[in-house]
C-alpha cells in the first residue's frame, strides 16, 4: 500500500457513487480519512458509513461558490485541514449539436467546468494559508482530448477541465501543489448506462451494439471499471507522482494513446 497516504485526509466530490466512489474506497484503504461530498447528501452519508469510522459525508452543490465553502470548511473543520482533493463531479448529456439548447450547455459547463474551478479555486485557498503542499486530481474525460459526437458540448467541458489543470498546475508549481487531471474512456457506471441508451437511440441501434463498440474501440477489449481510474488517481496522490503536475493522464485501455 502506499504508505505516505497513511493519514493524509481527502475530499471527493461526487463520491457517493461510481468513479467517485472507487477513488473515496481505494483512498481509505490506503489510511487516508475521507470526506465523501456529493449532491445527494443521503448518499454521501451512506458512501461514509461504508468506509466505517473516522470518514464524512457532506453535501455540495459544486456549482455553487456558497454550498462548496461551506462544505470544505466543514471538512477543515472535522478534519483540521485536508490534503486532496479529488474533484470528481460530472454530468452528461447526449444531442446532435444542431438540437443542443442553453440550459443543456449550461447543465454541463456549470457541473463540469465551474465546479471544477469552485473547488479547485477552494482547495488551493486553503493550501496556502496553511502552508500546505496538497494534491488535486480533476477527473476530465476521454472527450476531453477528443471532440465526440452527440456530446460537444459535454466534449467543451471537459476540454476546459484540462487546460484549467495545466493553468493551475503551472501557477501552483512554485508553492509545491501539484495538480493533475485523469482522462477516463469508456468506464461502466450508471452515467454510461444513461449515454448508452441515448446514443443507441441517436444511431438507431441495439444499446448492446453500442456497448461492444465502445469494447471495439478498447485494445484491451473490455469496459473500463470505475476501479481502474480510481487507481490512478491514488498513484497522483501519492508521493510516487510527485514529480508529476498539470499532466491529463489517459486511463481509456488503449482507445486514447496521445
């Protein structure tokens, strides 16, 4: 296990379920107190019991500059600081461009890109007033690197999370704070479970046929876990990255090698 983690404490962000979930797991098992803060707040207080005592579940509307402060300084507050952040909360939504309307624009750049920089913008904050060299890890997309059909504007979004990464990261860079996002594929949650139904509906095929597509697409030949970023994201926290910052590291199976 890694063993510099032992005591650090975190906050994950959409954490109550699916990727975000995997990484808040994997970040207690390596020692680490874990504040699960999510939307849905039952959820998060559940996703913290799971991980047993010592662990937290607040709520977060990360769009929100007043509902992130609160919650981060909730978390400092239980937990005499924090150390990560894993800002994982992310939305989708699947059209042709020609259909897209504002609020389907907005959904998608207020959760991903603005939640982003809300918690980010937070996190940074209180690293420097305490001195600490802490560690974000955003989660971007596949869809960052690549402009996908049916999904430009979620495509926008994610792309923003990337260049906010690598801005930040150069900026934070002389203080120490290392910022890295992770860039997922094809990943089996229950987001991918929505998108499969409404691009196979887009493409007038079988939801079935659109999974073993996305298996096609995948040189390793399966769907991507929510356990195989989460391990990604426990490498950036570590001490093993810490002479890596402001990289959008690809964690896709082979379908994105650049």
């Amino acid at each position: 296990m890694l063993t510099d983690l032992k005591g650090k404490r975190a906050i994950v962000t959409g954490g109550a379920t699916g990727i975000g979930l995997a990484i808040a797991r994997l970040f207690a098992a390596a020692g680490m107190r874990v504040a699960i803060a999510d939307l849905n707040e039952a959820g998060a207080a559940a996703a913290a019991r799971e991980l047993g005592s010592g662990h937290l579940g607040v709520a977060i509307d990360v769009r929100d500059r007043a509902s992130v402060t609160a919650a981060f300084d909730r978390v400092a507050g239980a937990f005499g600081g924090y150390d990560v952040l894993a800002a994982n909360a992310g939305v989708s939504s699947m059209k042709l461009v020609v259909d897209l309307d504002d609020a389907d624009w907005e959904f998608n750049f207020d959760v991903n890109a603005k939640g982003i920089f809300l918690t980010n913008q937070a996190a940074v904050r209180h690293f420097l007033a305490t001195g600490n060299k802490g560690v974000i890890v955003n989660t971007a997309s596949l869809a960052g690197k690549w402009g996908a059909p049916w999904l430009a504007h979620y495509s926008a979004s994610k792309f923003a999370v990337v260049g906010f990464t690598q801005a930040l990261a150069r900026e934070m860079a002389e203080h120490g704070i290392r910022v890295n996002c992770v860039c997922p594929g094809f990943v089996k949650t229950g987001m991918q479970s929505r998108e499969v139904e409404w691009e196979a509906a887009l493409r007038k095929m079988t939801p079935r046929a659109v999974i073993d597509d996305y298996v096609n697409q995948t040189p390793l030949g399966r769907l991507e876990e929510p356990e195989d970023v989460a391990k990604t994201v426990l490498f950036l926290a570590s001490d093993l990255a810490g002479f890596v910052t402001g990289e959008a590291l690809n964690v896709t199976g082979g379908v994105r090698m650049d």
